[in-house]
C-alpha cells in the first residue's frame, strides 16, 4: 500500500464511492448535507486543500483524507491551521492501519504548507472516530452544543499540534 495525492479529474468517482460506502451505516450517511466534493475540488485546485489516497499494489484506492486550511480571511491564524473535513476507509476493510497512515500522510502535508495545528471534529457521540484521534495523538479541544444538523447533534473538537 501507498499513499499519494489524488488526481482530482481521474479519482473523483471511486472518491465518492468509497466516501459514500464508509457513512452509509452512519449519522452522517447524508453525504451530500454536509461535504461538498465541488468544494473539495475547488480547495485543491486553490492550493488551500490537500486530499491523500491511499491506494493497493493494484491501484485500488482504499481511503481517502482531505483536509484544508480553516480560513485565510483570518491571517496567520487561518493559515496556520488545517482542518480535517473528511477520512473514508473501504468498508470492508477498516481497522487494519490505513486511516492512520492517511493521517500521518496529511499532517505531513499541511505542516509542508505552514500549518502548526490540525483539528477535527465529530459527532459528540460517535465513541470510534474519538477514540481513533486520541489514539493518534489528538487532544480534546472541548464540543460546541447543537452544532450539526441542529439540537440534538452536538460536535467534539480534537487537535494536535504539528510542531
């Protein structure tokens, strides 16, 4: 397995299957509510965005991570610091090490572009995708009430410093 860039014209479709695949037994399973792949296109091709596959000997693409800066209207700050937006690993095979190695891949990245933190955030009760950050060095940075999908919903910050 390698990871590497994705080609944004040549992927985008086997992106978007396997993204689809990986929340399709989730909360979030509607995708198109709250991750824009015209969005994503139009961060990377602006150099403000940075979307890692990893991919089998075969070049089968097996997960994806995409993460961006938070806002340059905020200066150094917005900069400074990335946000992960979206990491899918094919269902069929999560759990054997590829969405951490797609994670180390994009704070690589990001800290190549002049990040110095990365943050991400979740649904308050989703115990995995938590517990898959903390084990990869992320800190809570506490969750904001009601801030998904409105009351009900509320979101967990995690952040790790890159430098």
């Amino acid at each position: 397995m390698k990871t590497q860039l994705i080609n944004i014209h040549d992927d985008l479709d086997e992106i978007k299957k396997i993204v689809e695949g990986a929340f399709s037994s989730t909360p979030d399973s509607s995708i198109g509510k709250w991750f824009s792949f015209k969005e994503m296109t139009h961060q990377i091709t602006s150099h403000r965005g940075v979307c890692i596959k990893a991919v089998s000997d075969d070049e089968k693409i097996l997960g994806i991570i995409y993460a961006q800066q938070e806002n340059p209207i905020n200066g150094a700050e917005g900069l400074e610091k990335w946000v992960i937006v979206l990491t899918a690993v094919d269902s069929t095979i999560t759990g054997q090490g590829i969405g951490s190695i797609l994670l180390k891949e994009i704070e690589h990245q990001a800290l190549e572009k002049g990040a110095i933190k990365i943050f991400v955030y979740t649904n308050k009760n989703d115990a995995n995708v938590i517990h898959f950050y903390k084990k990869n060095g992320y800190e809570d940075a506490g969750w904001i009430k009601d801030y998904q999908y409105g009351k009900g919903n509320s979101a967990t910050f995690l952040i790790k410093f890159l430098q």
